[in-house]
C-alpha cells in the first residue's frame, strides 16, 4: 500500500472527516490552552508513557522545577530525548534524513549507538500476552519500503491538501509506519512524531499543539487493537483501516 492512497477518504469524511475543520474551530490553540514549550514536553511524556515509561506528566514538570536538585533517572533522561527529538523536528522540514536523526536522539537510553538513526538488520515481531501477534517486514526490505514511504511522504508534502486530507495522510503514515517497523526499536515513538511533523508541515506550527499523543494514550487498547490489520507484513487488510484513522481527529474533541 502507498500512502498517497485515497482508497478510504470516502469513508472516511462520512465518518468523521467532514467535522474536522468544526472540531478546529473550536480547539483552544491559545497560551491558556497551554504553552508551546509545555505542551512538546507533554507529547513526548504521553508518548513515553505508551512504550511503558512510568513517569507521568506531573513528576516530570516537578522534576524540571527542581532540575538542579535531583539527579534525573534512565525514564527521565528517555523523555528529555524525546522532547529534544520534538523540538528539532518543530524546526526541520519532514525529510528521510531529519526522521533518523531525531530516533538517534531519542533513542540514546535504549538503544546501543550502531542501532540509533539506523533502519534495522534483524527481523523484528510484535509481542502480546499470547506470542507474536504481528511479524514486520524482513530487514533485508525495509531500505526500499522506506524509500517508497519518503516518496510518497514528498509527493504529499508538494501537493494542496484539505485540512481534511492532511488528518487522513497523516493518520495512514503512522499506520504504515508502525507496520513497517523500520527500526529495532522506537518505532511507535518515531510514528507518532512523524504524525505531527506531517501535520504542522501542512498546517502550520501551531498543529504541534493538538493533544494526539495524550489520546492514544487513554486509549491505548483501541489504539493498539486499530494498529493491528495482520498478522505479518503480507498479510495486512487496509480495509480495516477506518478504526486507526479516525482516532486522530477524535483528539480536538
């Protein structure tokens, strides 16, 4: 599948398409709503949080109020990263280059450094309670599925897009994304980056505001239960999509 596809939009403006631009009308982009600074920090602890870091939002902010006093752990230092990855992104454009350096930046405390900012070499599955519930595209593909994806990451980036449109794309990148599974680790970190780096390249800065990490988060079961299509690469039913796309918009609410 290419991520230019439009095979869903019909379905998906029925769905929830069609509201988006009133959901945006009345999303509160102002500093009351939050500030810029505080709101990246809060995206990159949420998006921790899913991938198991147990610092919540709170302790992390009281951790930055008394910086000088505390010596920071391996779960704070993982979402000091991931904020650092955040703010780099918010001053780059989305590009194959940038995307791997912001998952060497981010994946400093759990990765060795030949893994950082370098796609995989070994296969990679996704485990559940019961086993492997999805195996990944062999190591040796992943070059050129990512190739395709930047491609078609361009060809989206140079064309005008609805706001509507932009929701749809960015929503069915981090899908494929996380279906690729480029990297040995820190893929769904990177997708959910890569979601809203899409976002405010087409929309503006200000997008790095809306709440998508904090909503996958609550729901991380339905997120997670959206993300899985298949039970490997080939075998992926996109026609289950809708589920995963319209989580995104759900986050203005």
């Amino acid at each position: 599948m290419k991520v230019t596809e439009r095979n869903y939009l019909a379905s998906y403006s029925q769905i929830i398409g069609n509201h988006i631009k009133d959901l945006l009308s009345q999303f509160d982009f102002s500093e009351e709503n939050g500030k810029f600074e505080y709101l990246t920090k809060a995206s990159a602890v949420y998006s921790s949080n899913i991938e198991g870091n147990s610092v919540d939002l709170n302790s992390y902010m009281n951790y930055e109020l008394s910086r000088e006093k505390s010596k920071p752990g391996k779960e704070i230092e993982e979402i000091e990263n991931l904020v650092a990855a955040y703010e780099f992104a918010q001053q780059k454009t989305l590009t194959e280059v940038n995307l791997l350096h912001c998952h060497k930046v981010f994946s400093e405390t759990f990765l060795i450094k030949s893994k950082r900012g370098a796609y995989r070499i070994e296969p990679v599955g996704v485990f559940g309670k019961t086993g492997m519930a999805y195996l990944a595209v062999e190591p040796e593909f992943v070059g050129k599925e990512m190739k395709t994806f930047f491609n078609g990451i361009a060809e989206l980036i140079a064309t005008p897009l609805t706001t509507e449109e932009v929701f749809y794309f960015a929503a069915l990148l981090h899908l494929r994304f996380a279906h690729i599974h480029p990297f040995r680790d820190g893929n769904g970190r990177a997708a959910r980056l890569l979601e809203k780096w899409f976002i405010a390249e087409k929309l503006g800065q200000q997008f790095w505001k809306i709440p998508s990490e904090h909503y996958y988060k609550e729901h991380q079961p339905e997120y997670y239960a959206a993300i899985h299509l298949g039970i490997n690469f080939y075998e992926l039913d996109y026609g289950k999509c809708l589920d995963f796309l319209v989580m995104l918009p759900n986050c203005l609410i």
